[in-house]
C-alpha cells in the first residue's frame, strides 16, 4: 500500500490551476525528488500532500486518509518543512522545538535529541528573531525531527545550508529511511538528489512530465527499464 | 495528550511570547488607561457624571483593549508561516481555540484589576460588591476572548486583518458589554440581587460563545 497515492489532481492557486493533473505514488522507505522549473507546482503538491493545500479535482490519498473528506488526520504522522519556519519569533530555539515536539505528541527528549542533532544547542536559548537564515533552515529541519513522523515533506531543504549543514541532513534523512521513513523533497540541486539516490518526478506547468531513478554510480531511466 | 492538556499547552505558548515581548504590558494596558483618561477629561469629574457612567466607560474601555490583544494573538500566528505549523501540529482545533481564548482572557484580566484600580481612584467609585465584581469579570471577559478568538480567526489569513478585527468583533460583544456594565452597576450600587441576575445573563452568553468557538475554530482555521 503506497504512503501517496495521488491521481490527476488538480489544486487552484486563485482562479490559477497550480496543479493540472498530477499523479504521484510514493512508496514507503522511499525518497523521491520533486525536480522542476519555479513555478511548476513542486511546492503545491508538498502542501497538497501535507493537506494545507485543498484539491479541487482528482484523488489523493495519504496513509489512507482521503484528503477531500479529510485533509487533517493525517498530519501527525508527517512533517513539513516549506519556505517559512514556522516558528515564533520572541520563543527562543529551545522553546519553539520543545512547543513544536509536545503538540505533535513526541516526547520532550525528541526536541532536545532535534536540537542536538542539528547542531542548535548553543543557540538553545537564542530567539528566533535573532537567528540568521541558515540557523533558522536548521530550526526548521530540527523541528521536523523532533516529530516522530514517518512521512517527511521538504522544500527545498538544502537552501540556506552550509557544506556541512547539507551533509549532516542527507545523512539525517538516509537514517530516517533506513528506519522505514517516508521522504519527499523539492530541490533544484539535483547532486543532493543524486547522493541521497531519489527516484526523480519531474514536474513541469502542473503535470508530472518523467520519473527516473537517480542513484550515485548511475541513472536508469523508469521507460527504459 | 487530552483536550485540556492541549489548551493548556497552547496558552502557555501564547502567555511565554508574551513574557519575552512584553506587547499587552508595554502597549495595551497604557492604551486601556489612557483611554479611562481620555473619558475622564471629556466628561469633566466635577459635573458628577463620571461615577453614574463608570461601568459603562471601564467596559468600553476593556473592549478596545481586547481589540489589541486579538490582533496580537493572531499577528503571532501570521509570522513565518506559524498558522501553519499550528494546522499542522496535530492539535485539536477546539484545543487551539480554548489555549488562545484562555491566553487572552489572562491578559485581559490583568489589565482590568488595572482599569478597575484606575476606575476607583479618578471616577471616585466606592468600590462595592466585590464578589459580584469578580465573577461578572471573569465570566464577561471569558467571553470578549472566546468571540475575539472566533471572529479573530475569520479575518487571520487577510491583509486588512487589523482593520476587519474590530468590524467583527464590537457588535458581537454588544450582549457582553450590556450584561457586565449593568452587573457592575447594581454591584456598585450594592444592589446585589440584580447584579446576580444579569451575571447570570452572562454565564448563559459565556457558554454559549465557548460552544460556538469549540464547534466551529477548526474549520475557521482551516479556511484563514
């Protein structure tokens, strides 16, 4: 049973169709790598699955939860890490991870265990408002994995990364993998794509235009296989 | 986690922001004073109005404080995508309404022992009724916060929020703002039958709101 099931979807940003009819199925214990041109629809489909983005037509399925019946149920099992932060400004690291972990029903060591992990801990008490555009990216992943979420939607997780910021994240996501995770990422980066080994979807004006596997020592296409 | 224990993870979020920033201390109590002023000035305390009108000036007074808070408890939510880190936390939508009402309700209240206190000393009220004052208080500004919550969110996801907010909420608080000024009338007064009468009006207008409020914040939520 896939963890995404996603047919001929269609999402409307305004009057805008975002999405034109995408399908997409993610397995569990994949990683899958939203590539495509600004303005393809890469960030809609990560809000569709999230359920924050509602669908106008088609189907889609997350964890089994219809997400035109029902775009909420399914939240707790995943995490999304988009644009923004979505943290509080005048909450310091700590406290935005330890709110973020105690609302998703993680135990509280999971906020410190994220904190570590992302190297946040001697900014513990720092607030958000006086973070820089990395340290909050690292927020943003720590509050992430301080969900116990199987399912994890990333956009553009690299952005605002340093060398060794992105290094310590690919090795965080093929650990959560390995542990039978969930990952969906957006990316214009396609050697991180690459080094993680995605299975690439391509998304160009809406529509899934081709998919292939992208594995460090070679790309086999899905058509040629 | 159960219902309660969500709100009240939610308010002590909301009441831990306002600790470090300090925004209803430092802007919306000053405004809530100088708003009792300003009625001070303008109706003379000389000509013996003002302590007829007390009631009625310190509830107009906390309703415009109220106005603020609102606006702050949802501009919170609007930085850095948080209103979408709250849909997606996994809380209960009735969990969110209850921590946010109950944050504001806090605030408020802090700010009317202020008012009331300033009520006392330039209106020249004798304080009377105390029991009655606390009760009616309590019960009237849980329901300022629970339809400041409600209303708040309708206009949360809007660029015009800070002007809409205001257009929502007064004529909803009308029923509020009549019951509790004529509760601290007669308790004023020391007229406590009628006083006990019309807080219960209010007890009846506070469940009603949290009812409304629990039912219906998750789809407002949803739609801001």
């Amino acid at each position: 049973m896939p963890v995404v099931s996603i047919r001929q979807a269609v999402c409307l940003l305004g009057r805008f169709p975002a999405l034109a009819g995408v399908d997409l199925e993610v397995d569990a214990g994949e990683i899958v790598w939203l590539a495509g041109p600004n303005g393809a629809g890469k960030t809609t489909l990560l809000r569709l699955i999230a359920g924050l983005q509602p669908l106008h037509r088609g189907t889609a399925t997350v964890f089994d939860f219809d997400l035109e019946r029902d775009r909420r149920s399914h939240r707790r099992r995943l995490a999304f890490v988009g644009h923004e932060t979505f943290a509080y400004d005048d909450l310091s690291v700590a406290e935005n991870l330890d709110f973020a972990a105690r609302a998703a029903g993680s135990a509280p060591d999971r906020a410190v265990e994220a904190r570590r992990r992302f190297g946040l801990d001697p900014l513990a008490a720092v607030r958000h408002a006086g973070l820089s555009a990395g340290q909050r990216r690292r927020l943003a992943l720590a509050t992430a994995f301080a969900r116990d979420a199987e399912l994890l939607l990333l956009d553009e997780p690299h952005a605002g990364l340093d060398a060794d910021g992105r290094a310590l994240l690919d090795d965080t996501l093929r650990a959560f993998v390995a542990n039978g995770g969930t990952v969906v990422f957006s990316s214009h980066e396609s050697d991180r794509a690459t080094l993680l080994g995605a299975r690439e979807v391509r998304i160009v004006g809406g529509v899934v235009v081709g998919a292939e596997r992208v594995a460090p020592t070679e790309r086999v296409t899905e058509a040629s296989r | 986690m159960t219902l309660v224990e969500e709100a009240v993870l939610v308010a002590a979020k909301d009441l831990r922001i306002e600790a470090h920033a300090r925004v209803v201390m430092t802007q919306v109590l000053p405004f809530g004073v100088v708003v009792l002023l300003l009625f001070a000035f303008a109706l003379d305390p000389d000509r013996g109005v003002l302590p007829v009108v007390a009631p009625g000036l310190f509830w107009v007074a906390v309703l415009l404080s109220s106005l603020l808070a609102v606006s702050r408890s949802f501009a919170i939510e609007a930085d850095h995508g948080a209103r979408d880190g709250l849909r997606l936390s996994g809380l209960d939508g009735a969990a969110i309404f209850l921590g946010k009402a109950a944050a504001i309700a806090v605030q408020l209240l802090v700010l009317e022992v202020v008012l009331l206190i300033g009520v006392f000393v330039l209106y020249d009220v004798d304080p009377r009724g105390l029991a009655v004052l606390v009760v009616a208080g309590v019960l009237a500004t849980t329901a300022i916060a629970a339809l400041g919550v409600t209303y708040g969110v309708l206009a949360a996801g809007m660029r015009v929020r800070e002007t809409l907010v205001p257009l929502l909420v007064l004529p909803i608080t009308m029923p509020v703002l009549l019951g509790a000024t004529r509760a601290f009338e007669f308790a004023l007064a020391d007229d406590l039958g009628p006083a006990w009468r019309w807080t219960s009006l209010i007890a009846m207008i506070t469940t009603v709101t949290i009812t409304l409020g629990v039912l219906s914040f998750e789809s407002l939520l949803e739609e801001a």
